[in-house]
C-alpha cells in the first residue's frame, strides 16, 4: 500500500467510501466509483499497489478474468444496462497509480443525452461533473453486495 495513493486510502478506510467494500478476494477489491461515472459504476482493483498489468503476479492475473466477469454480470444484472464498460485506468496526472479498471454500466438510451458510446460517453460525463446521489450509490452497493454474496463463482 501507499500512503500517497488515493485508491489505497480508498481501501484501507482512510478516506470516505460511499458503499464501502462490495467484494474482496484474495487479490482484488470491489468498490463504487468516488467519481462521476454513475451510480452502478464499480472500479476493480488490486489489493496491492501496484501501477501495470505487466507488475501482476501470477495469482493476482488468474483472479482477474473469472472477478471481472463476475462483477460486469452483477452490474448488468442489477442495472439492466445494455452494456457494461471495462476500461483500465492507472494514471494520475501523466503519473503512473495504483491501476484499475472502472466498469461501467450503459444503455442505448444516452444516446439522446451524450455525444456518443465509451470514451465519449466517460469524458462528457468528466466534463458534466454531476455529483452521484450519495443514498443511491449506498443502496446499489449494498444490492451488489447480495448478489455477491448469493453467486458462486464459474469454474
């Protein structure tokens, strides 16, 4: 863990995380998104600090792929979304940080809203700042953490 780094804080409860922790596994955590992506958007990230793919150990890369598609199901399960995003993020500023993937529920329908799908759709969002109801964001993490819960996982 790093002292300096916003997701390790997140983590390790030094700073306010609406929903707190949804999932854990031996590697990796699931948490809401503290930004303004939507509610329903969670971030992946690995327990370690650490700030690329390529510094993954072997366990923390198998438990990746089977928890992603795990998570996007409970994303898409609870918010009926049309598709859920994966995108990896690991900077701050032009920095290097703690990697994670933000996985982000989406639907046809902001078409009318937003100028377009993916990254399109993620900066408008950025630009827009709408702040996340904080009650809707406690209540869906709590819904994940169910489904969570009530899910095994595929092997």
């Amino acid at each position: 863990m790093s002292l300096e780094c916003m997701a390790c804080q997140l983590t390790a409860g030094e700073r306010e995380l609406i929903g707190g922790c949804i999932f854990q596994t031996e590697y990796w955590v699931v948490e809401h998104c503290v930004g303004t992506l939507g509610v329903g958007t969670l971030i992946l990230k690995p327990l370690r600090h650490i700030v690329g793919l390529a510094d993954m150990s072997d366990a923390e890369a198998a438990e990746l792929g089977p928890l992603m598609q795990r998570a996007t199901s409970v994303i898409k399960a609870l918010s009926d979304a049309d598709q859920v995003y994966a995108c990896l993020w690991s900077h701050a500023e032009w920095t290097p940080g703690h990697i994670h993937f933000v996985l982000q529920p989406s639907w046809n329908a902001l078409r009318s809203r937003y100028p377009g799908p993916g990254p399109a759709l993620q900066m408008a969002m950025f630009t827009e700042a709408r702040a996340l109801d904080p009650q809707a964001m406690q209540a869906f993490c709590a819904r994940a953490r169910s489904a969570f819960a009530s899910e095994h996982p595929k092997t």
